[in-house]
C-alpha cells in the first residue's frame, strides 16, 4: 500500500477531485462491518453518479471496477 500511496504523492501532473458524502449517524448500534458496508454503498453510488457506466457498481472485483473507472475518468 505505501508504494501506491508514494506513486499517487510523487506524481508530476495530479488532479484530485474530493467529493463529501453525507455523514453516517446513529452508528451506536451497527458494527464496524455494517459501517464498512453503508460506506461502500455510498462510494459505490457516488461512483456510479460521476463515472457512469465507465464504473460496474456490480463489478465482482470492486478494485478492478475502480481502476478502469479511474483509467478512462
């Protein structure tokens, strides 16, 4: 992971575009998985908004989905 992260913060000419999704509350109750899972969901979906049909929200391998949406945004 920290050579990607070195890769991405070396780079000449990078854009960063940072979207902020509405807040997840009343997480008194839900475990850490249930929260991974509501804030996959809403990356998902946001995704999905910007990206189209370049982004597979149903991509078996989510990374693979990721990358080509990164690729061709």
């Amino acid at each position: 992971m920290f050579g990607s992260l070195w890769n991405v913060v070396t780079m000449e000419d990078a854009e960063v575009v940072v979207h902020f999704l509405e807040p997840i509350t009343n997480t008194k109750d839900l475990t850490r998985h249930e929260v991974a899972k509501i804030c996959e969901e809403r990356m998902r979906a946001k995704l999905q908004e910007i990206w189209g049909d370049e982004y597979i929200a149903n991509d078996a391998n989510a990374a693979e989905a990721l990358a080509k949406a990164i690729a061709n945004g």
